[in-house]
C-alpha cells in the first residue's frame, strides 16, 4: 500500500507540471492583460510601465520559471485586478462551493440510489421504466436549461425561493456556512437541485446496472434458498456488491462538480470557486486562473488516490492486484 501511494504521488507530480505548462502557455497567447487593466486612453508608455510591474515583459518561460519556484514555496502570485494572493482568493470561495456540490452531491445518492436500486429489482415494470426515463432526461438536459426553469418555477411564478446570491451564513471556526440558516437554506436549494439532478441521474443509471449485474450472482440465490429476508438480501448481499461503482462514480462525481461547478454558479450568481474562474478568464487574471487549475488538478489527483484506496477497503480482492 505505501508503495502503491508513493507512486501515485508521483504521477500526480508530472500531471500537476504538464497542466501547469499547458495553463500557462494557453493563457499567455490569449491577449494582453494591461488592456484590461488601463484606461483605453492611457499612452504607450503607461502600458509598459504595467507591464513591468506585473512582469509581463518578460518572456513566457522566465514568467513560468519564476512562477513555479513561488508556486514551490505556496506563493501563486498575486491577482492582477485586486492585488490579493491568487490562493486566498480561491480559499476563501471554497467554502461556497463545497457546500453547494455537497449538498447537491447528498441529494444525488438520496434519490439516485434507491430508485436506481428499485429499477434493477424490477425492470420491466411502469415504475422503472418511467424512473430510467427521468435518469435519461436529467441526464441529457444542460445545467443552465435545468437552472433556468428552475428559476422561472420556484423564483418568478410561485416566488418561495430566491434566484440569486448565498444568503445570510454562519461563522463556524473562521468558515462561512449556509447551510445552518434557514434564508441560506432558501438561497442554496435551487442551485444544489439544478447541480444534484445530473448526479443523481447518472447514479441510478449505475445503481441499475450493478443491481442487475449482482442479482443472478449465486450468493444471492444461495442466500434466497436459505430464506433470508428480502430486506436482509438488499441490506447485506446486494448493497454491499453494489457499493464499489457507486463510490467510485458518485467519487469522481463530486470532484468533477467541485472543480467544474461553473455554470451552475453562473446561472445562480452563486460566490463560489466557479464563478471565481469566470471572473478571472474575462478579465484576463492570470494568477487567479493558473492558480485554480493547478489547486484543481492536486484535488482531483488527491481524490482519485482516496477512491482507490476506498475501493481496496471495500474489495478485498483489489489489495490483492496491489500486493501483486
């Protein structure tokens, strides 16, 4: 097992320094910074001189090199616009996000896996059919469409819920909450639905085919001999076989939504991670940009090594292929 750690961290490394050429390199070739910056009215000389300033006059692999020597030592530069480090920037929007694919994440395994379960104990009954055919429309309709009627629903027609922004949060050791007050509660319900109905659709179509992978298995026609309680089967020899796709793609799931929650902020105004990077692309915030991607990529190469140590736990014959 440490060996098999030490190994992944080590590919992490590489993956983390060929995105962070492949950020760099892309950005540096879309436009010029100062001309966001400065006034259109601002002479020549101006512009060098911010140019300078910010150290975009030097060429595109000393700005690297001198990027990834700070970067070593935890410093991803400063943002162009606001002068703050890029790194505090994004941690102090991470709350918003983790709290919002957290939640829509709950709710995706809430409904996904039952209904994902009662569709491959019954498949070809008017229940499961119509359950497969919702997972097939939340499934293929676009975040934004999904957040949009949403919107017009619950916010302009029946006007219970709020359309935009986080809502009043709660200060719990120096982390900003909504989810301990009711008006946050309000504020996060439509963007973690419009996030959790993707999720919870592509869990019960996973849900469905590990179920009626594991029902002809023959431990569980052995414990159906036996006489076990059906509710015995589900709970003990069908969940537990089920349980390594589900983890490993409700897993890559939540990663994904944390790092790519994107439109789904947009759509809500909601003052997390994503909305951060669309800021930032617009007005050409270099720092702010390379410094996501990268914070991004440790995560998700983190959460890909906790998956598979998660699915070793759950599947003993998995920590055998490693020892081999």
């Amino acid at each position: 097992m440490p060996v098999f750690i030490i190994n992944r961290l080590l590919q992490a490394i590489g993956v983390i320094l060929v995105m962070s050429v492949l950020v760099f390199v892309g950005l540096y070739l879309i436009g010029d910074p100062t001309s966001m910056l400065v006034s259109p009215e601002a002479t020549e000389i101006e512009r060098q001189a911010l140019r300078q300033a910010l150290g975009l006059d030097q060429s595109i692999w000393f700005q690297y090199l001198t990027f990834l020597g700070n970067a070593a030592h935890g410093d991803f530069g400063r943002s162009f616009l606001t002068g703050q480090p890029a790194l505090q920037l994004i941690v102090e929007r991470m709350p918003a996000t983790v709290e919002l694919v957290v939640v829509a994440m709950t709710f995706a395994l809430a409904v996904g896996v039952p209904l994902g379960i009662l569709a491959g104990l019954h498949p070809k009954t008017p229940s499961s059919k119509a359950i497969m055919t919702g997972s097939i429309l939340g499934f293929s309709l676009p975040n934004f469409w999904i957040g949009l009627m949403l919107i017009m629903l619950f916010a302009v027609y029946l006007g219970i819920l709020p359309a935009s922004a986080r809502g009043e949060t709660v200060s719990v050791g120096g982390v900003s909450l909504s989810i301990l007050t009711l008006d946050g509660w309000q504020h996060l319900a439509l963007p973690a639905l419009t996030l959790g109905i993707a999720k919870a659709a592509l869990i019960i179509r996973v849900t469905r085919a590990a179920t009626r992978e594991v029902l002809p298995m023959d431990y569980i026609k052995f414990a159906r001999a036996k006489g076990l309680r059906p509710s015995r089967i589900l709970n003990v020899h069908l969940l537990k076989n089920i349980l390594i796709p589900i983890v490993t793609v409700a897993g890559l799931e939540f990663g994904q939504a944390i790092a790519f929650a994107v439109v789904t902020e947009s759509v809500f105004s909601w003052p997390g991670m994503g909305k951060l990077l669309i800021d930032s692309i617009i007005t050409l915030d270099r720092p702010v940009v390379v410094a996501y991607l990268i914070m991004m990529v440790l995560f998700l190469v983190i959460l890909n090594l906790v998956i598979d140590i998660l699915y070793m736990a759950i599947d003993p014959s998995a920590r055998e292929k490693v020892r081999d």
